[in-house]
C-alpha cells in the first residue's frame, strides 16, 4: 500500500493522509502554500511544541469557524494589537464574566431591580489607568482601588 506523504504542485500542497513522524525533519524555514488542510470530516492541527509559531500575511490573516466557535487560550496572556486602526468587536454582546467589582458600603450607590423574582445589579465599567477594567456602583464614582489596578 502506498502512503502519500507530500504533494506540491503550483495550487496544492498537501501533507499525507496520516501523521508524518520523523526524528529529524526540516521544511527549511517555512512551509509555503495557499492551502493547508485535512481529510474531509477530520480535525487540522499544525504544533510547534518547542517553540512559537507564526501565521503571516502580508495582507492579513483570517480565521473562521463557519460552524463552529473560534477559541484562542493561553497559559499568560492573550494581546490583541494594531499599529494603525482600531480593534472591532463586531457582535450583539462582549461578555466578561470576571471582571473584578469595587464595592462600597453605601447601598444607595446601585441600581438595583427585580426581574422575574431574580434581583439584578447594575454597575458600570471602569477603567484604570494601565487599561485594567473593573466594574463600580452605577451611581459612584469610578475609583479603582490599589489592589483592583495593580498590575
């Protein structure tokens, strides 16, 4: 049985239908090719287990997820930057669910409502000024604690 291991041609490239394992081996400094992809009904993975890896385009670099979500996770942190431009959040909701909250002993600092037996507070999003967020009473001022903005 013959198994393909690599098929370049000037549309394709093509790495075989299983795992290529090797002690050793090299693709210079970069694959380069207009498309990557899997068998039909199975997962892509590209590692770099020893170090980083980079997706470059000169143009710009897209990912989606047609049917499916888009998940990016680290073990430190996650940046998200432009030289010019502005970062889009093009969506009906931003969730974040951790964001730290200053409380105050003053109840009359919040808003507060019942809905559908379920008691919502409403606060507003602050910022410090190294970029942390964290939430206030809706009717304070926004003044983040030492320990809420340090870095």
């Amino acid at each position: 049985q013959v198994c393909l291991l690599c098929r370049l041609s000037y549309n394709v490239c093509r790495l075989g239908t299983g795992r290529v394992v090797s002690h050793t081996a090299t693709l210079g400094s970069a694959l380069q090719c207009p498309v990557v992809q899997s068998a039909a009904g199975q997962s892509l993975s590209i590692q770099s287990p020893t170090s980083t890896l980079g997706l470059y385009g000169p143009s710009g670099v897209r990912v989606e997820a047609a049917g499916g979500e888009v998940r990016l996770s680290a073990y430190r942190d996650v940046k998200i930057a432009t030289r010019e431009g502005k970062v889009i959040l093009n969506t009906g909701s931003v969730l974040l669910p951790r964001l730290p909250i200053v409380h105050t002993n003053i109840s009359i600092n919040n808003y507060s409502k019942s809905v559908d037996r379920e008691d919502i507070t409403i606060h507003q999003v602050c910022s410090c000024s190294n970029g942390r967020l964290f939430l206030a009473p809706a009717k304070s001022h926004c003044y983040g604690r030492i320990d809420v903005c340090k870095e």
